[in-house]
C-alpha cells in the first residue's frame, strides 16, 4: 500500500526504531520496574494448587441411555450449546480420549 501511494515499498529496518523502543522499555522494566508491581500475600494455605482450581471452570457430566444426546457427535453437542460448551474429553468404559474428534 505504501509503495503505492508513496511509490516507496517499506525497507527491512523501518520499523526498527520502534522495535529497539520498545525492547529497551522491556529490559529496563525487568531490570527495575518489577518491584512496582503488588506483591501477592502468601499464607500457609496458598500453594499453586489452591490459586488456580480448574474444577471451578469444569463440569463431569454422564448421559444417561435415555438422553436424546446420546448417539451425537461431539461437534452437534457443541453446536446445540452455541459456543457455551466445549467437549474436552470422553470417558467411555473406563478409557479416556482427551480432545475428541468432531464426528
């Protein structure tokens, strides 16, 4: 587009006045800026575990023979949910299949 409109194309370092910017900007904050940040409170009961639960953003759920989702593929289960669900795994007679296929 620029060489179009200017008849000059973009060269290889244009942008490395930004880029070097910006990767002093970073080492300077690691270098010193860090300390800024909040420090995160530590108790007895705060190990990595106890901060990030993945049970609070994941549900187990079993079909009965019944369910009139039974016999669908896992790529209908997520189109009825509309993007609200997504199927991580299968667990079918005891073997697991992480990321199932869509069919």
């Amino acid at each position: 587009m620029r060489e179009t409109i200017t008849g000059e194309p973009f060269r290889m370092f244009d942008f490395a006045p930004v880029g070097i910017g910006l990767a002093v900007a970073g080492v300077i904050f690691l270098t010193v800026g860090w300390r800024l940040l909040p420090t995160i409170k530590r108790g007895a009961g705060a190990t990595p575990e106890t901060r990030f639960s993945i049970e609070d953003y994941t549900t187990e759920v079993r079909l009965p023979a019944s369910s009139p989702y039974v016999g669908r593929t896992v790529r209908e289960l997520e189109a009825l949910a509309d993007g609200d669900v997504a199927v991580a795994a299968i667990i079918r007679e005891g073997y697991r299949r992480y990321i199932p296929a869509g069919h």
